[in-house]
C-alpha cells in the first residue's frame, strides 16, 4: 500500500514535453480544495493511513460482492453502504478545513465508530422494524434523529453547506406546513412522523437516490478509476492531438475532442478540467490564447464530460430509476445532443482561433495516430465490452463489474499499464474514496425526496410553476432553467437534478413535453451551474490553472457553452434529438438544421465567420441560430435564409477588406 496522495493525473501526453506546466501537482491539489469540497480530505499517514485504507477496500469488496452474487434487501444494501460512507467521511474529512490536522485523535475514531453504528442502525433492527408496522420505540426515534443529522453533517464536510441548507428547510417545511401561504400549505407532521419517515423507510435517506448510489453509481466509479490506472486518459489525449493538433487554433480542439473522449468514462466536470486542463491549458497559452479563453475552453469541454454517453454524471442513473427507464435508453437519448453540445463548442473556438490567427501545432509535436492506437488499442476494450453489455439488456451493475474485470486483463500486455495485487487494491481504495462525495449527496438528496412524498409538495410547486407560465411553454422553460442553475451553484448535479425533477419538470411534462425531455432538460441545466457565474467550480479551477480571472473565464466559458443552454430547448421542442417517436429521415433533418442553427449562434458569440462582424450581422446571425431551435417548418426555412444572409454579409465584407488590402499594397 503506498502512502495516500492526491488524486492520480494522466501522464504528460505526446506533445508537450516543451510546455511548461501552470501550476505543479502541488498546487493543483490547492486549487482543488478551493473549488472541490471532495479534496478537503486529510492526509493521512502510517497506521492511520492504513485503517482508512482497509475501511476503503473493505467498502468497495462490499459493493462489488453484492453487486456480483445479488443484492441485499434494498434497506439493508442502502444501510450498510451508508454506515461505510459515514465512517470514510468522518475520519477523513475535518470538522473545519481551516486550520485542520492531518493527524486523527481518539475521538474521531469513536465518532466515525459512533456514525457507522447509527448508520447500520437499519440493518441490526431490520427484522424487529420491518414487523413493527410503524410502531417504533423511542429509542428507533432516537437513532433516526441521530442518523438524519449525522448525514446532513457528513454533507456539510463533503459536498457543502449550500446543500445542507436546502435539506433543512425542506425538513423545516415538513414541520411548519400550516404557516405556509397559499398552495405550499399542509397540514404539518410530527418530528417523529418526519424522522421515521426519513430513516425508516425507502422515501427518505433510504430512499431511491441512495438505493442507485449502492446498486449502480459505486460500481460505476469503481470502473472509472480501474479504468483511469491503465492510461486511457493520457490515451485519449494522444489521440485528440493526432486528429486536430495541426489545425488553427490545435490545442484548444484537442481540449474539447480529449475532454468528450474522458468523458465517456467520466462524469466529473472539475477532475476533468483540473485533470485534462494542467497540460492542455498551457498549449493554448503558448500557441496565443487568451488565459480566460484557454481556460474557459477547458472548463465548458470538461462540463460537457457529464451528458457524454455511455458513462454520464450520476445523476443520469437516478434519472432511469425515477422515470422507469433501462439506462441505456438514457444513454441512447444523451448521444445526439452531447455531440451537438461539443460541435456548438468546436465551433466557437475554431471561429476564435480564425478571428485571432492562431496556428496548430507542429508536426514534430504531432503523435502519429496509427501509433498511438496500434500500441494501446486494447485499453478501449473495456469501454466496448461495457457499452455492448448494457446495449444486451444487462443491469448496469453487471455491465460495470464486467467491464472492470476487463480493464484488469486489458492492461496486462504493457508493463506501465500493467495492475498488481497491490495496484487493483490501490484503485479498490480509491474507488471507495471516489464515491464518497456522490453516496452522502444521494442520502442528503433522499431528505428532499422524503419530504415532497410526505408532503406532497412536488405536484403543488408544478402546478404553481405552470400557473405562473400562463401555461406558457418556453416561459416554463426558462423558469426551470433558472431555477435549477440557481440551485447548481450550491449543489451537486445529483442533488439539483433531484430537486428539480420532484418539482419542475412535472410542470413540463403537464405542458406536453415528453418525460425523458424534461428530465433531461433539469439535467443538462444542473451540469451548466458548473460553468456559469457568480459560482462556477469547474471555471474557477481552469482560471486558477491559466492565471486568469476567475469571473471572466466564467463569462467565457458561459459563451462557449452557449450550446448547453441552447440544445436543452431544442430537444424539449423537438424530442426527436432524443430519439423519442422519429424516422431516420426526420432525425436527418432535425440534425442538419440544429447544427446550422449551433453555428448561427457560435459565430454570433465570437463575432467572427469569414471576417469580424458588425452588430448588425452578430443579431442576424443569432436571429438564425434561435429560429433554427423550433422544429416547425417556417421557423426552420426563415433560420435558413437568415443564415444565408449572414454568410452573404460576412462574404461581401471579406472581399471589401481584402480589395481594400490589395489596393493598399499596390499603393
């Protein structure tokens, strides 16, 4: 067992050997800290390290034995993965990072001790409670009051207090029913009532999001950081600077062509941009960029990591379990619209790099494709088996452990990419570890839940939401919208996506939009909190690695992304992007004039087609873009023959300026 460290990079890729890093490992860490509330873990070390590492291993051999041979009854499974979190947390996350220690003291052992009793509380009494008929004793009252804080504490250390925040006054909300006004009234619960509900039952902490936690989403990270062991990251980078290092602008499309690839195993916007971005933001640098722009492409291409298939953010699995759906179908549904997210980022910075005559690479910094794929080629095996498995009808717990016994035997034929006895521990630990965050967001998420299934609050909310539209489909939009990236800037995805899906998208499915529509709208809008200001975690952690203004890159980047605000409107008029009761020829349609509409407004954002552009011609050009949204037939054809116009301006302008420049030479 090696000594813990923060978390694993990729090597440097082909390329940048003669690029200076932004910042060293050393201060990626703090920059993590800052804006990752998940990197605020002690450093532990000696026999401390070691108790954590056995409690680590032991929580994943847990999740990947039931995960093999059957699960649990589900508040079992949901109650010891809980006591395993719980105990993780409190022994390696601080009361106060400031001035914290990374040494533990006798008590924190008997706290995590205390915590990890509190959480198999369930599993110890399941017989005797499960019999009880809701006739708890005072002492289940007790241990559930006790359990409900220490899980709203182990939020408050690894995910924020913004969430903890939401949580309590939801739970509030259960207790002070009667003195709301209007429509949120109730009739108010008892503090007992409450805490029964919350942690004797499968409605609250141990509820559906803590349930997918322990069937799905862990297996899953498990994956991911199998996965990352053997090199694919470094691999897909490689492979990002073979295709598009030469092209104007080169380093900056291989940030967002290696960010959709990471993606595709990876649903961490921050680790991806702080991962990725420590090589790929000094190349745009180098080569011209602006610190903000060159952070900003980073943070959006790394954000959009969450909504590329087959692996997604957690969230996605929560999805498939709310609305009823097989996984797959969501990542079917996510496949159109996440290439249209990273083409609409594609766009803008190839229009940038053109506006600011910005060169590639040079070949000699250029890795050969035919290369890179021929040595590591079976690093992809993993992700194929995974991807075929699910597409068969498999659970995606079955799928996940399959495909991390593949990465195991896939990284068997190169020694760097080799995995020990002691390396497969290593990422059991850090899997553990890994899944920390996601498992106390997901019981922190199940209080809400609980309290819109006490109360009824989420049928309530959709209703006044529609009311307040006027029955207005986009004004319903556009409250959802807002309202679940107001939420993002304190929370998790998970815990956003399941707050809003309780209490708006109801209200668009009541307007006639398909339910995986508008679940997936709530989704994609909770992932772009990421990137758009005044808090944008992955942003602030690219400006920090570029030496740039944290507020600035979080504009820039809110602008590159312009797709991820646009195409959620897309598919929410027109469900066939998702796939949802289309032909082939129609989706053929609906694509074309969703990426001509993604260029219209990618060259209205930066100002640039052949040539700058006058205001004038940014508006036709966005004027473009938004008709293109609608699917009707007489949007589609006014957007097209805006755009025609644009391009007609933006070609009469460049050869204006290009006779003038020729003039001028003769002269």
């Amino acid at each position: 067992m090696k000594e813990q460290e923060a978390p694993r990079y990729p090597e440097r890729p082909a390329g940048t050997a003669d690029v200076e890093p932004a910042v060293t490992e050393a201060e990626l860490n703090e920059i993590l800290k800052k804006v990752d509330k998940e990197s605020t873990f002690r450093r532990l070390a000696g026999v401390q390290r070691q108790i954590v590492f056995l409690v680590a291993v032991g929580f994943s051999l847990f999740q990947v034995y039931t995960g093999a041979f059957g699960m649990l009854a589900a508040q079992k499974q949901r109650s010891i993965h809980l006591a395993f979190a719980l105990v993780l947390v409190y022994l390696l996350y601080p009361f106060r990072v400031k001035g914290s220690s990374d040494r533990l003291s006798w008590y924190h052992y008997v706290f995590a001790a205390f915590a990890g009793f509190i959480g198999l509380y369930m599993t110890l009494n399941y017989t005797r409670i499960m019999e009880a008929g809701g006739e708890y004793s005072q002492m289940d009252y007790i241990a559930g009051a006790i359990g409900t804080l220490l899980t709203l504490e182990a939020a408050r250390r690894v995910v924020g207090l913004p969430m903890v925040i939401i949580a309590s006054t939801f739970l509030l909300y259960a207790y002070f029913g009667p003195y709301f006004p209007g429509f949120m009234t109730h009739r108010g619960y008892s503090i007992e009532r409450i805490v029964s509900h919350m942690y004797f039952t499968t409605e609250g902490i141990l509820g559906i999001p803590l349930g997918v936690s322990a069937s799905f989403i862990f297996l899953f990270i498990l994956f991911r950081t199998f996965l990352d062991r053997t090199g694919i990251a470094k691999l897909f980078i490689d492979i990002a600077n073979s295709i598009a290092g030469w092209a104007s602008g080169g380093p900056a499309k291989v940030a967002v062509i290696s960010s959709a690839l990471e993606g595709t195993y990876s649903g961490s916007s921050v680790a991806n941009t702080v991962g990725s971005g420590s090589f790929t933001i000094p190349m745009m640098k180098k080569l011209g960029y602006r610190p903000e722009f060159a952070g900003a492409v980073e943070a959006s291409a790394s954000t959009g990591g969450q909504i590329m298939p087959p692996i997604m953010g957690a969230a996605a699995f929560l999805m498939a379990e709310f609305i009823g759906i097989p996984y797959i179908e969501i990542a079917k549904a996510a496949a159109i619209p996440a290439c249209l997210y990273f083409v609409g980022v594609l766009i803008e910075v190839h229009l940038e790099a053109k506006r600011c005559g910005l060169r590639g690479l040079s070949a000699e910094e250029i890795p050969r494709f035919f290369s890179v794929v021929k040595r590591r080629l079976h690093l992809f095996i993993p992700m194929v088996v995974l991807f075929y498995i699910l597409i068969e009808g498999y659970t995606p717990s079955f799928a996940a452990l399959m495909g991390l016994l593949v990465a195991i035997i896939a990284g068997l034929p190169l020694k760097e990419t080799r995995m020990g006895f002691v390396d497969i521990l290593n990422a059991l630990e850090a899997g553990a570890r890994g899944a920390l965050g996601v498992a106390i967001a997901c019981a922190t998420a199940g209080i809400m839940v609980g309290v819109v299934t006490l109360t009824g609050i989420g049928l309530k909310m959709a209703g006044g939401l529609v009311d307040l539209a006027g029955g207005n489909l986009l004004l319903s939009l556009v409250f959802t919208m807002v309202a679940s990236i107001i939420l993002g800037m304190g929370v998790p995805t998970t815990a956003t996506y399941v707050i809003c899906s309780t209490i708006a998208a109801p209200a668009l499915v009541l307007q006639g939009v398909p339910v995986l529509a508008a679940h997936m709208f709530v989704f994609y809008f909770g992932i772009v909190a990421d990137i758009t200001p005044p808090v944008a975690l992955a942003s602030y952690a690219a400006a920090s690695i570029a030496r740039a203004n944290p507020f600035k890159t979080a504009l820039e980047s809110t602008k590159l992304a312009i797709g991820a605000v646009i195409v959620p409107y897309m598919f929410c008029y027109n469900p066939s992007l998702l796939l949802i009761n289309t032909t082939a020829v129609q989706l053929t349609q609906n694509l074309i004039t969703a990426s001509c509409g993604m260029f219209g407004v990618g060259a209205a954002m930066i100002g640039y087609c052949w040539t700058n552009m006058h205001p004038v011609e940014r508006l036709i050009f966005l004027g473009a873009g938004l008709m293109l949204i609608d699917p009707a037939t007489l949007s589609d054809v006014t957007g097209l023959g805006l755009l025609a116009l644009g391009l007609a301006l933006q070609w009469r302008r460049k050869q204006t300026e290009l006779a003038a420049s020729q003039a001028a030479k003769g002269l």
